[in-house]
C-alpha cells in the first residue's frame, strides 16, 4: 500500500480510500480533554496534502508519477466547548480541578453557523433538557468570540 505518514491507501470495494489514524498526546493537561483533541485532529487534517493514487493493472496501488500532493478538503471548522456542571452551575471550559468535581461534563460541538454538529454527554447523570440548551448557547457564543478574534 502508498502511505503518507500516519495515512494508508487501502481497496475498499472497488474503490480506494485513505484511511488516517489520529493519536492526539498531551504534553501538558488542564481539563476539556475532548474539546483539545477535536481542535488538534482538525490542525493536523488541514495540514495534510495526500499524494494521487493509481491503481494498476495488477491490482497494485501507486503514487501518480503526474499529479502533485493535495490538501485535503475538510470543510466545515467544529468548535468545541465542554460544560461542567457543577449543581445549577454550568462552568464552560472546565479546568482539571473542575471536571473532578462536577456532577457531570457535557461537550458541545457548533459549526460556523452554529448549527450543533455533535453533543458528548459521558455517565449515568441526568441532564434537563433546558440546561444542554444552555450549553449550546455558550458554545454558540464561545465559536462567535472565536472567530471575531475576541479571545
């Protein structure tokens, strides 16, 4: 198979595919363990320039001797924000300290137009559905000062 670092080109039906493995390592760690890795998994695909493949008459995968690497078209940018809520208090970017002691932690993920692409809400922890609204409301507003360059 054609590799491109952690990337492999495999046969999958009649077609072929990259297929990438992502390990995320924190060299240093204060909380939102789950917001970091999104955030890192999206830097390293946008860096990412995969080789074109052909595949051979015998089967045989190659690089195209032709066509230069391209980057990878990724679309939409996430934004990640996890809640911990600790009694009736929702804490938005939660340190180590606060994930440890809060009930339970609810992550949110928003598009750029704050649509809710992903909600990760781990435990046996009951959570109303007016306090994950809150949480979509502070990821909204968190992906707004982001993207205004307010943080």
């Amino acid at each position: 198979p054609v590799t491109n670092g952690p990337a492999v080109v495999r046969r999958w039906s009649s077609q072929m595919v990259w297929h990438a493995d992502i390990d995320v390592r924190f060299v240093s760690f204060d909380g939102a363990a789950v917001d970091i890795t999104l955030i890192a998994a999206q830097a390293a695909l946008r860096a990412t320039a995969l080789p074109h493949v052909e595949l051979g008459p015998d089967g045989e995968v190659s690089r195209s001797a032709e066509l230069a690497s391209e980057r990878i078209a990724t679309g939409t940018l996430l934004a990640p924000l996890s809640c911990a809520l600790v009694g009736n208090a929702i804490l938005p970017d939660p340190t180590q300290d606060e994930e440890a002691i809060a009930d339970c932690v609810v992550s949110v993920v928003v598009d750029e137009h704050g649509e809710v692409r992903g909600l990760y809400k781990p435990g046996a922890t009951p959570v109303t559905q007016e306090t994950i609204t809150r949480c979509i409301e502070r990821a909204r507003a968190a992906r707004v000062r982001c993207s205004s360059g307010a943080l």
